[in-house]
DNA sequence: AGAGTGGTGCAACAGAAGTGCATTTAATGG
DNA sequence: CCATTAAATGCACTTCTGTTGCACCACTCT
C-alpha cells in the first residue's frame, strides 16, 4: 500500500486508480488546477469522473476548492497547514494576471474582520491578484 | 435632466432608456445583482443588451463587478466610498448562504497582506460567506 | 437630408457545471 | 473462491452563464 493510498483511505475514500492517478497529478503541480487541466492531462479519462473524483475529494477534505476570480473553479490538496474546515484559519490564494496560475499561500492567514451586527461568519475567501514570483523576475 | 441622467452624463455614458431603467433597478437593491437578476427584472430587454450595459457600466467605473464564489457574477453600483479604481481602499463583499444575496460591505476595507518575496499585488478580492442580517434574525 | 457613430435586438456559439442511467469495478460475506 | 452488493466509472444529454457577429435602429452633426 503506497503512501497515496493510505492517504485516501485515511480519508475514507476508496483508492481507485483513477483517483490515484489524479491524486499524483495534482501533487506534482505546485497551483491550483481546474477540471479542463486535469481532463487534459488524462485524454482518457471522462470529465464526469475528473468531476465527481473532485467533488468527493473536496467533501472528504483532501482538496479544497478555489475561486479565483476568473469563475472556473480551481482544486488544490489540502496542505498540512491548510485547516479548510476551521472558519478562522484559513490560507489566502494568489491569481497571476500574467501565467494565469492560482497558487495557494499557506502561510498567509485571511485576518479576522469585524462584521456589522447581524452578520455571522461562516466562511471566507481571499484572493490577491497581479504578477506571481515567476513572473516578475525576469 | 434628471439626477441619474446628470449621472451616467458624468462618466460618459450616454443615457438612453434602456440604461436608466437598468440603473434604476440596481439602485433600488440593496443587494448585489447578476445579469439574470436584471433579465428577469425586464421581460422584455435581451441578455446582450443588458450584458453590454454592464460592462460597460463597469468600464465606466459606474459599477464594479463582484465575484463571490458562487461561480456567478454580481454587479453593484458604485458607492462614493467604493474606490474601486485603487487598490489599495477595496472594500469587501458578504455572501449569505440562505437567501444567496451578495452585498457590498463598503466601510470594512481589506487589511494590507505582506506577500512572499516576487509578488506583486495589483487587485484583491475578499468575500465572507455566511448569514447576513436578514436571515440571522428571527 | 445624409453620413456616421453608438445602442439594441436576434441568433448562435463556447465552455463549465451538473444529472440520469447503464455498466464496470472493487469490497464483503458466506 | 464465488456471489452479492455497493460504489465508481463511462456515456449522453441538459442547463446556465458568458460571449460574439451581424443587421437594424436612433440619434447627432454638418
């Protein structure tokens, strides 16, 4: 049983391989990646799956779901430091203008906000947008 | 001349019919609107017409576009306090999750973020998900 | 009046998201 | 080890948002 595999299972999610597959591709990308890069990269594979493999591993916890801005939904495995389900410690997401890639910044915490009366938090969502490290230096 | 021609008058944007009554309609909510929030709004106009009215609402710096995660986008008029043109004073935008309606929270701007080393931040988005006032209340 | 610009209406397309159903694959129990 | 069952996959199709091209209309300016 590979290392993968027992991660899935920890998650009880059944280690098909297809979705070991797509576990491996989206742990050798260091963005984000939508469901057109994945079908891409597995010319095989039917969207639906790509799709429902996403959506189960998003309800399992083992990728989160990003929405850049650009309203194509992105999915990046869940980080150690990444706590997806606890409201207040949640990781800020970084959208390059240039190569269009969408990286997730860990270390970086959305910082708490005062809402007006009546408002509950439940969840947040930070974006910055501009140029990525591998843009900008040239 | 009426006061929401003056208006449109003031950022170039000839007032025809169609453009007051769109103006109108969003100055009227309260809330944040899609396209199929207006189109639904005015049986009778097409999507393309009110979609080019946005957009070019929005380059006119009439409105500003929202993006609050649900894949779809909201559009709301420009408040004297929403600098939308400079980022540094972006104000930040809460999604309810009951009644699905997006509004413009434009005293609370977003903290400044320190990023890594070779970002460079041109534009940020932040959007609290949650129950707004309305729904909180019972 | 005629030319020109910009706005509007109509039709069609692209791409992402989502659903229903039949079939295959994997886990489980005798 | 096979049979049963539940889950995963593949295929077809639909829906919705966003977008573009083209023709027509309205208005302005000379």
């Amino acid at each position: 049983m590979t290392e993968i595999e027992k991660t899935l299972d920890n998650k009880s999610v059944r280690p098909t391989a297809m979705r070991i597959l797509i576990y491996k591709f989206m742990a050798g990308k260091q963005n984000a990646v939508a469901l057109t890069d994945i079908e891409n990269a597995f010319e095989k594979a039917e969207r639906t799956t790509l799709y429902r493999t996403l959506k189960t591993f998003e309800e399992k916890g083992i990728v989160h779901q990003i929405d850049d801005g650009t309203n194509i939904s992105k999915f990046a495995l869940c980080q150690p430091g990444c706590n997806c389900e606890i409201d207040q410690d949640l990781h800020l997401h970084f959208h390059c203008g240039q190569c269009d890639k969408t990286v997730c910044l860990t270390e970086h915490k959305i910082p708490h906000i005062n809402l007006p009366a009546g408002y509950i938090a439940e969840d947040a969502n930070l974006v910055i947008k501009g140029i990525c490290d591998s843009c900008s230096d040239h």
